[in-house]
C-alpha cells in the first residue's frame, strides 16, 4: 500500500498540482518541513485512492495541452518552411498557379491511411477548381518495402517528363489499384507510367527532391504518413493554417481551405 501510495503521490503532483505551480510561479516559494512534506503526501495518496476520476481527468488534459503544443510548434514550423511547402517547383502540383489557397499532402503509396484518403482528395480537388495541390512523395516505406520508392520516383519523373495532367492520372491510378502495405508491386506501377506514356529511359534523377521532402517532413514535425497542410499560397499566418498529421475527413478539409481563403 505504501508503494502505491507513493506512486499516487506523484501523479498528483505530475498531473494536478503542476498547472497551480505553474501560475504560482511569481509567488514566494513556500518552504514545508520533511514531516508536513509526509503528512501533505499522505492526504494526496489518501484522496487519489478514494477519488481516481481525477487521474483520468488530469491525463486527459495533459494530453490535450501536448497536442495543442504540438500543434503550434508545427503551425510556427509551417510557416518557417512556407517556400518549401508552396513554391518548390520540383513538386508536383495540380490547380491554378496563382491559387490563393494551397493544399499539400504528404504520403506514401503504400500506406493504407494515405490510401483511404486518396478517394477522400480526389473529391476535393474536383470541387475546388482554384486551389492548388501539392503533392509531397514521402516513400517512409522504401526501406521495407521496394516499390514505395519506385513509385514514388516514378511520379516525379512523371511530373517533370509529362506535366500535372499526367501526374495526376498516374497518382490516383495508383490508389485505384487498391494495393497497398507491400501490396503494391511493379506490375501495379507499369501500367500506369505507360498508361501515361511515360519514357523511363528519359527519366531524370529525384533522389535529391525525395531526400529535400524528407528534411521538409522533419522540419515540420510530421511522425508518419499522411500528413495534410491547408495553407495560404503565401503570407501564410498562424491563423490561417491548418496541419493534419494523420486522415483527413472531408469536411474537415474544406473548412481548413475556407479558412485558409479568409472565408
């Protein structure tokens, strides 16, 4: 009992008396003798043990304070990072060059969450004809799986052999096939490079823009694949930005572009 009582002890400290602490700061430093420090833990340990709600509570809004601290840090990288993300011509993109809104995703063809999103921003794009998309191939797969990276260098190729049209038709060809967590294989990509009439031969090298992404990805924090930003093309601001460092639902996309447009 006396081990739990500890353990409890701290819990309260950690996680309920942290935030008064905190907005005490400024105030004296109130000085407890080692057997009022005791008695102090005993009541805590005594109430944690006849109240545990409060430990759930308090964990609860521990984490809630950690992501919206995560949140921030990545908004501020966003902006940090708002060349990169928006004006970087080796990137694929779709829509207006001049759009006033940009979204750019971050993905994986062999991701399954990316793959449910596939459908998801294929709708988007269709009813959002003035907004831009960029198309950030971030194969984290590669390592276990091959055809990540082949696909992926194959859709910049695409891009900068043939243009959006074709980068596009490739992508969602891609995701049509349905294949994914290693199912993805090269006989899943041919056919849609060909159906393209993409030129392997004539294909320049992307290493440099696949590893550029990947500092990017860092940079901004994102631990995994998808990752969506909703941003103005430029003069980007911390109340304009949208992150989402995961799926994506649809409505939630289209208020991150009407608030990125000042809607």
């Amino acid at each position: 009992m006396a081990g739990m009582k500890k353990i409890l002890t701290s819990a309260l400290i950690g996680a309920t008396l942290l935030p008064a602490l905190a907005m005490a700061a400024d105030a004296p430093a109130a000085t407890f003798t080692p057997e009022q420090e005791a008695r102090i833990g005993k009541i805590a340990a005594d109430y944690l043990v006849a109240h545990p709600e409060v430990l759930l509570q308090a964990s609860q809004k521990l984490q809630q304070i950690q992501q919206e601290q995560q949140a921030s840090a990545a908004t501020q990288a966003v902006i940090k990072n708002q060349a990169a993300l928006t004006q970087d011509k080796n990137t694929p993109t779709y829509g207006p060059e001049n759009g006033k809104v940009t979204v750019i995703e971050f993905f994986d063809y062999q991701c399954i969450y990316c793959s449910r999103l596939a459908p998801v921003m294929e709708q988007v794009i269709k009813e959002n004809p003035q907004t831009r998309f960029a198309f950030k191939e971030w194969p984290i797969f590669g390592s276990r799986w091959e055809t990540s990276l082949t696909a992926a260098k194959t859709g910049l190729q695409i891009y900068q052999q043939k243009g959006a049209e074709a980068y596009l038709t490739y992508h969602n060809g891609i995701y049509a096939t349905g294949h994914n967590e290693g199912k993805l294989t090269a006989a899943d990509v041919q056919p849609q490079a060909k159906k393209v009439n993409f030129d392997g031969k004539k294909a320049p090298d992307v290493e440099a823009v696949l590893e550029s992404t990947n500092q990017l990805a860092q940079e901004i924090g994102l631990s995994g694949t998808p990752g969506v930003i909703v941003m103005p093309t430029t003069g980007a601001t911390e109340a304009t930005i949208t992150v989402f460092p995961g799926l994506a639902d649809k409505d939630s996309l289209d208020a991150a572009i009407k608030k990125a447009g000042g809607n």
